[in-house]
C-alpha cells in the first residue's frame, strides 16, 4: 500500500509517516518498481499501534521503547504518566479558576485584567504583608471576586492577615456567604473554625441563620464561636453553649460578656440568672467555675439576679462567698 493511500486508512499525514521513518519508528517494507514506498500490512498495524500508544501521552522516545525493547515493562511508565496527567489537569483547573474571577471581577479593559491578576497572585503570596495589602485593596474600588477572597481566609494562618479578609468579605455583604457555608462542613477543623469567625462578622440575617445552625455542630470550637456572634446579636439560642463556657473556661470573660448583652433585654434576664443558677447547684462544678459563674452575674440585671448573689454570699466556698458580697456591694451602690 502506497503511503497515500496508508495515510488516507490511517489518518496520519504522509508527512508525519515520513517523520516516523525518520526516526525509526515504521519503515515500509518494500518499494515499488518507481522507488515509491510501499507498506505492507504489518507495517500498518505497527502504525496504528504507535498511534494508540500517542493517544496515551506517551512521548515518540517512549513509544519506540514500548514497541522495541523486549524488556520494556509498562507499569512505571503508566504510573508516570498517571502523575503528569493529574499535574496537567491541577494546573489547568487553576488556570480555569483563575479565568472565572477574572472574568467575574467585569474587567473593562486589559488594565483592568492586569490589575486583578496581581490582586489575586498577591492573596496567595508567601509575604503576608502582601496578603494583607491585597486584602485591604478589595475594598479600595478594586474589583476582587469574592470566591477568592472566601477562599483567602479560609486558608489563611496569619491572625493579621485573617483579620483583613475578614474585614473584606464583610464589606461584600452576603455574597460570599454560601461558599462560607460550605467551609463549615470542611473535613478540616481549622477551616470551619475560619469559616465561622468569617460568617460572625457578617452582620445580615442569612449570617445570623448560619451561625444558629452551627449552635448544632459536632464541633465545639465552632459551637463557642457561633455562640459568642448570637449572643453579641441578642439571640437566646446562645445561652447554653456560652454557660457552657464559663464553666469550662473557654473564652469565658467573652460568654460572661456575651450573656449580659442578651440580659439587657429584660426578657431573657431572669432566664440567663436561672441558668448559672442551675450551673452553680451542680455537684460536679468545681471552686474555680463556680468563682467564674459568681462573677457572670455581676452584669445580669434583675431582683433574681440579686438574690442569688445574697445567697451565695453565705456560699460554703469563701472565694465564691466573698466574689458574691463583693458584687452585691456594687450593685447596692449604683442602686
């Protein structure tokens, strides 16, 4: 068969079937009495097998080895190509991801593309004080898709830099939220920790919906951050977890802070007394979280309030005792 009509059958060029004379990969067999080449059949499976073998990624060197060498084994070299394929398609989808924002970002000129290019090689820079720069540029008039900006502070480490995207994503309003959301449910505990501090200092209605949600969370770090934004936001959901926490002492001054924000509403006031109330009878309540719950009450308003701190003032722990009459005597004076 001449190598048009081998090109025609096969598909490859008849230039690209000399290339592979050329290299040694398929010779034709014969010559006709003009001097044309002639390939016979099994030269045609032999090109068709260096074809398949293409279709793999499997460089021209490679393909002669596979087809020549008797030794040849092909795991290592699938295994390789397995490696450089994943490689290939983690760059390209950075790539793609990279386009998206861009083109999110409604560039009106190639300066404008430029600009957020650099934005958004600044936000995963290994300087923080170039994260941080970037992160407070988002909210300059520069045009930074949020998805990078949620993205940003859930993988950032650096409380400072943090703190800036934070502070960039609450001026994005609610934009951001859904994809906070699903950082709640990362497999990864430090990021739905950023992800619930981020959604904290989003002041909307759908952010205090999430935060509510998370009161349920199976994480308690996430539950404690959650209930310390709903108490600052006068929700009552908050009070159990933040009790909670003065007993445990987590962030306790916060929870204590917190519960007498959400007492100022007279509403809740006697409710969140009964609660340390109840905290204080238990039995398992060591010294230094009933001093700690003691002390909660000095900013819970209300006769109820007052008459537990009387009582504790007799307490049989004479630290708590003595933080009891001590507030009592404060509270008396501003009365």
């Amino acid at each position: 068969m001449l190598i048009g009509d081998v090109a025609r059958r096969s598909g490859v060029s008849a230039r690209m079937l000399r290339h592979y004379e050329s290299l040694g990969l398929v010779r034709p067999t014969g010559r006709t009495g003009s001097g044309y080449r002639e390939y016979s059949n099994e030269d045609i499976r032999r090109i068709f097998h260096i074809e398949s073998l293409r279709s793999l990624g499997l460089s021209l060197r490679d393909v002669r080895r596979a087809l020549d060498d008797p030794d040849f084994t092909p795991a290592e070299l699938v295994d390789d190509l397995i490696r450089q394929t994943r490689d290939r398609i983690a760059a390209e989808t950075e790539l793609l991801t990279r386009l998206r924002r861009i083109g999110a970002a409604e560039p009106a000129g190639w300066e404008d593309v430029l600009q957020v290019v650099v934005l958004l090689q600044a936000l995963v820079s290994k300087s923080a004080a170039a994260r941080q720069r970037a992160a407070l540029s988002a909210v300059e008039g520069l045009s930074v898709p949020v998805e990078a900006l949620v993205e940003a502070v859930l993988s950032e480490c650096d409380p400072n830099v943090a703190g800036a995207l934070r502070w960039a994503l609450a001026q994005s309003g609610e934009d951001g939220l859904a994809l906070l959301a699903e950082g709640l449910g990362s497999p990864a505990a430090e990021v739905r920790k950023r992800a619930v501090q981020s959604i904290a200092e989003l002041p909307n209605g759908a952010a205090t919906a999430l935060l509510q949600d998370a009161l349920t969370s199976s994480d308690i770090v996430v539950r404690r951050h959650a209930a310390l934004a709903l108490g600052a936001r006068g929700v009552a959901d908050a009070v159990p977890t933040l009790l909670d926490m003065i007993v445990e002492e987590r962030n306790d001054a916060d929870a204590a802070d917190a519960l007498s924000t959400l007492a100022s509403d007279p509403a809740w006031a006697d409710q969140i007394a009964t609660g340390l109330v109840d905290c204080l009878a238990q039995d398992t309540i060591g010294s230094p979280a009933r001093r700690r719950l003691t002390q909660a009450l000095a900013d819970i308003p209300g006769t109820l309030a007052s008459r537990a701190l009387a009582d504790l003032s007799c307490d049989e722990d004479r630290a708590v005792a003595l933080t009891a009459t001590y507030i009592l005597k404060l509270r008396n004076a501003r009365e």
